[in-house]
C-alpha cells in the first residue's frame, strides 16, 4: 500500500474529538469544571433521577460543553449536560430507562445540589479537556463499512491491516465527539443515531466497567432521543 494511499484513507477517516485527563491538577472552583462521579447542579425543580424499576440513580459525569476545544455539531448549543445511571444498569442490555442525560442550553438557572455519591464507589475527580485532531474508528472486519472496505482492497492486492497501516492510535478513554472505541462488534445505535461521548473504565476514579468497558451514548438527529450501550472485555 502506498504511503498517498494510506493518507488519503486516514484523511477521510479521521475526526475530531475531546479526550479527558481525569486529575492531575487542581479542580476549578468554577461551573466550568467537569467531572467524573460527580453532579453538582441542576434546574430547582428536578430531583434526583430514578430508573423505571424506582431504584435512585447516581450521578456519574458532568460537563461544561464551552470549555470543550471541540464538541460535536449536535450539542453546539448545550452549555451543561450531566449523567445519572441507575445502580442496576449493567443488569440489562437495554439501557433504556436505566439512565438519565440532562442536557442544559443555559447556566443562568441551574442551582446546586447535593446528589450523593456516584455507584461502584466511584471517587470524584475533575476532568480537563485535550483537543485530539486524529480519532479513528474501531472497526474489526464486518464492522468496516462497504465503500471503505472496497477502498482498502483497492489499494494493494495484498490486503491490509486496518489497525497496523491506518489507523494511528485509539482512544478508548473519557470523550466527546470522534468514535467510539468499542470493544465488541458489530455495534449499531440505529438509523438516525449519532454517537456523541463515552465513558470509559478510569483507574484513577476507581471505576470498572465489568472488565475494561465503556458505556457509549447516541442521540437522534431529530428526535432528541438519548441511546445507551456498553461492553467490555
């Protein structure tokens, strides 16, 4: 495979993305701190979540979209959004009324509140933003979509290795926008989904996602509609 060929795929590929470095530094005492295991805000009359079996859900992550170096075109008017999942959540495959996505296009009325603390003793920690100009998706042979597969069988009659020839790294930690780093194939939210963030194990936050996981959330380009999915290892 050429080197103008393998730049080309990557080109067209690559996307951009938000990571997160969870600590490290000394949490802002501001509203536009983020965080993982923790909520701190929320409009004066919402109350704390539960799940369609009642059960309280926890707070996992929060963060303030402007201080993002990117965030998706479809949350460019979401200044907040916070997540709650419910303590049974990796009980059941659907996610479906096993999580809470509150999502806040102004500051100017959300007030503090106490929410307790996240579930699977996850610690708090700040959470600071890095750009990422090259994100790449996982894509493990069926998962690779027709014309990009003609594309790489095209190039060479020997054919190549998507993970050793293009792609340039994975980023399989706290993020918003670019891929989602899966880990099972053959994953699809449905037609009109758009993958927006994910959650990632995070050592440091002491959580572990059953063996290494991530939870991936999607919301319809239309309708608004919030879908969840996670795997692991």
């Amino acid at each position: 495979m050429s080197s103008n060929s393998i730049e080309k795929l990557r080109t067209i590929l690559k996307r951009k993305a938000t990571i997160f470095h969870t600590g490290g530094r000394r949490p802002l005492d501001s509203l536009e701190q983020s965080w993982i295991g923790r909520v701190t805000v929320a409009l004066p009359a919402e109350e704390q979540p539960v799940d369609v079996q009642g059960n309280v859900m926890a707070p996992i992550m929060q963060l303030y979209l402007p201080a993002m170096p990117f965030v998706p075109q479809a949350m460019r008017d979401v200044k907040l959004l916070t997540v709650f999942l419910s303590p049974d959540v990796l009980d059941h495959e659907d996610m479906e009324g096993y999580m809470c996505i509150r999502e806040y296009t102004s500051v100017e009325d959300l007030v503090e509140k106490d929410f307790g603390e996240a579930f699977m003793h996850i610690k708090a920690f700040p959470l600071f933003p890095e750009l990422i100009e090259n994100d790449y998706p996982v894509w493990d042979g069926e998962d690779i979509p027709e014309e990009y597969g003609d594309a790489l069988n095209n190039m060479n009659e020997e054919e190549p290795d998507y993970f050793e020839d293009i792609v340039e790294e994975i980023h399989a930690v706290h993020k918003i926008g670019g891929y989602p780093s899966f880990i099972q194939p053959g994953i699809d939210f449905g037609e009109g989904y758009e993958f927006m963030f994910q959650i990632a194990s995070d050592a440091k936050a002491g959580l572990n996602i059953v063996d290494g996981g991530s939870f991936y959330f999607a919301k319809h380009q239309n309708e608004g509609i919030w879908r969840g999915y996670f795997d692991f290892y």
